[in-house]
C-alpha cells in the first residue's frame, strides 16, 4: 500500500481537501512496519504545501 500511497498523493496535491481525505486513507491502509516510511516520504514530498494536514493526519494515527 505505501507504493500506492506513492502514486495517488502525488496525483492529488492538487487539492487540499482531497490531499488530506487519501492521505487519511493511505494512513489507515498502510501496515504499521510501513508508517514510518510513508510519514517520512509524505514529509519529503509535501511539507512545504501542507505541513498542517500532514501533522494532523499522523497525529490521529498516532492516538
């Protein structure tokens, strides 16, 4: 899932509001040996567009 996560984000960046709804859904997808990994990619590729909907979506995975 993480390499689907790699192709779909980057597809709909685009968007803010659907940027946020796949990562949430990439999140939930991932397995957790994999969620380090795509925190780490998403943070490369997208903090400077979206720093607030990347702390929150994995702030919600980590609760």
């Amino acid at each position: 899932m993480l390499e689907y996560a790699k192709v779909i984000l980057p597809k709909v960046s685009f968007s803010r509001d659907l940027f946020r709804k796949e990562l949430i859904k990439c999140i939930n997808w991932v397995g957790e040996a994999e969620i380090s990994k795509l925190k780490d990619w998403c943070y490369e590729n997208f903090m400077d567009m979206y720093p607030d909907i990347l702390t929150k979506a994995f702030a919600m995975k980590a609760a």
